[in-house]
C-alpha cells in the first residue's frame, strides 16, 4: 500500500493561492469601505440647498471640470431654491453642483453671486 504523501508544489501551490485569495479580500474590504464613505458623502451633501439672494452666474457642467474659473452660461435670479448634487472644496473655491429648474446641471461658486446654503456648510 503506497502513502500518498502531499508535494512540495502542492503545498507551495495553496500557500500561494491562500496569500493571494486573502489579498484579494483584504483589498476587495478596503474598497468597498471607501465607496460607502463616498457614497454617505454624496448622500450627505444631497440634504443641502442653494437658496439664492440675489443674482448668480451658473457656470456649465460640474465644478470638477470647470473649477473656480468655469463658463458661465446662465445667471439664476433671486428667490431661486436649486438641489445641491454634490459640494466641492478646491484649492482655491468651493463649488457647488445644482439642479436648475429646467433640467439641466451647472454649479455654483461660493463668492461669485449672492447665495446661502441650507443647512449652512461648515466652517474651517
């Protein structure tokens, strides 16, 4: 009767695969934990308004593309409430994607125009 007695390779094959099978979950947790982060971030900055007080300029698209310098393509009047989609801290400015009324999306530079934001953002 023969003793089957397990290889060299073999072991070395399942210490491999079990290092790699951990990485992979070990990573897999770090991600997933990142975009729940982001995702309550986005959640959170979707409770807020920009309530205008008096004329603004719209700048086109998102403030991450256009930044603190963007190009504007409408002006919002007062007494205009927008959704806020989602709140942007530069280096420079903050900005502040809205939904008009229309349909369309543009943001929002906070010391361009007159708005506040409810609840108000905090402060550093």
């Amino acid at each position: 009767m023969q003793h089957l007695t397990p290889s060299m390779d073999g072991i070395q094959f399942k210490r491999s695969l079990a290092f790699i099978v951990g990485a992979v979950a070990s990573v897999s947790v770090v991600c997933m934990l990142l975009s729940l982060l982001w995702l309550r971030d986005v959640r959170n900055d979707r409770a807020h308004t920009v309530n205008v007080n008096g004329a603004t300029p719209i700048f086109v698209g998102s403030g991450s593309d256009g930044g603190c310098h963007g190009t504007q393509f409408t002006t919002i009047q007062q007494g205009e409430r927008l959704p806020v989609r989602r709140i942007r801290y530069l280096k420079g400015c903050a900005v502040i994607d809205v939904a008009l009324p229309n349909g369309q999306q543009g943001y929002v530079v906070l010391g361009i125009g007159d708005v506040s934001v409810n609840p108000p953002l905090p402060t550093i």
